[in-house]
C-alpha cells in the first residue's frame, strides 16, 4: 500500500511576479515525499519576509484506533518550514533553510531527565542521517516544560511537554528527505516504533 502524499499546489512567494524553478523542484519534492498515515499534513500560511520564497507545512500524529482515516488522539505536533532565498545568507550557508519544531507530551517522571534535551536533539539527528538528508548550519533548542494542577485542578496529574525547535541547511539534490526526516522525528516525539520503508502500521489499540 502506498503511503500518503502532500497535496499539490503548496507554497508562496513573497516576490510577485518572479518564478523559482529550483523552488518549483522544491514543492514537487515535498508533494512527492511518502510518510506514515498517523502524519496529518496540512499547508499554513508561511512567513513572507524571512525569504523571497517559502512554503509552511502543520503536522499532527495521530493515533487513530479505528483506521488511518478517522481521527483519532493527537499524540504530537510541529510545523515545518522551508525557506529559499537566491542570495545565500550567510548565516544559512546555503539557498535553503528549514525550520521546524516538533513538540509532544511525555510522562512526569522524565521531567528530571537531565539526558532529555539531548535525546531529544539526538532524534532529530539520527532522523536526518537515517534518510540521508545532509544538512549544515544545525541549530536548535530542547525545551521542557512542567505543567502542574492544583486547587480546583489538582485532580490532573503533572504533565511534561517537550519541545525540539531546530533550523538546518539542507544540502545535495531533494528536499522531500528532510520533510521525510522531520515527520519520522515527530513520531518519534509521539511515541511510535519505527517502520521499515513501504510497511503501513496497523491501527493502535485504544485504551
């Protein structure tokens, strides 16, 4: 069975009247990229002042007990963003930037985890390098976040949100293997195995 592909017809410009065939490429290569069905793509409006071209893309991953097209619990979340701007900025080394965050909620014993900002960085390295999307310039932050209830509230149980915002250049032919990379980072976030290329997962039981 074939994964799901993005939607044509994605992506903005912030220079009326120019046309990019590289950024052209670069929507096909994201329109083309397979992900898993728990990843929910949808296109957001992208910033119009950072670069002369650039496209947003939202994602949830979604466990859905039932089947891959009915919704289900949202077990993490990120955006996605891909800039290029013909002059090479400096600070990119490079045409292309992506910047991305993916963010997901984690038991309360983790919050203590001082390796957790590491493994969290090292996800989304080990994503790019396991689908061969070379990149230069990473940057990045984990962020932790602990969400206590009390009063009225304290019934909740304490609560971890982790969240991995980085920006790379991306390097050599294609950018679909980074999109490719940032969504196997986001399952990841969420919790879920990984899957040999071409293998559908089967619906997660609920609880």
């Amino acid at each position: 069975m074939d994964l799901p592909t993005y939607p044509a017809g994605v992506g903005s410009r912030s220079v009326p009247g120019e046309d990019s065939a590289e950024f052209a490429q670069a929507l096909r290569d994201l329109r083309d990229a397979r992900l898993r069905p728990e990843v929910r793509l949808t296109e957001v409006p992208a910033p119009g002042r950072i670069a002369p071209y650039a496209v947003a893309l939202s994602a949830e991953v979604v466990d859905s007990g039932a089947g891959v097209r009915d919704e289900g619990d949202e077990l993490a979340s990120g955006r996605f963003v891909l800039l290029y701007d013909p002059s090479e900025p400096d600070p990119w080394e490079g045409a292309w930037r992506a910047v991305t965050f993916a963010r997901a909620v984690f038991d309360p014993e983790l919050a203590n985890d001082p390796m957790l900002g590491a493994v969290g960085w090292s996800w989304l390295m080990d994503a790019l390098a396991n689908r061969d999307a070379t990149c230069v310039a990473e940057a990045g932050t984990v962020t932790r976040v602990v969400s206590e209830s009390f009063a009225g509230l304290a019934e909740r149980s304490a609560t971890v949100e982790m969240e991995v915002r980085a920006s790379w250049t991306p390097t050599g032919p294609g950018v679909g293997v980074h999109l490719q990379a940032w969504a196997d980072l986001l399952c990841t976030v969420a919790g879920l195995p990984p899957l040999p290329d071409g293998v559908v997962a089967l619906p997660r039981q609920r609880r």
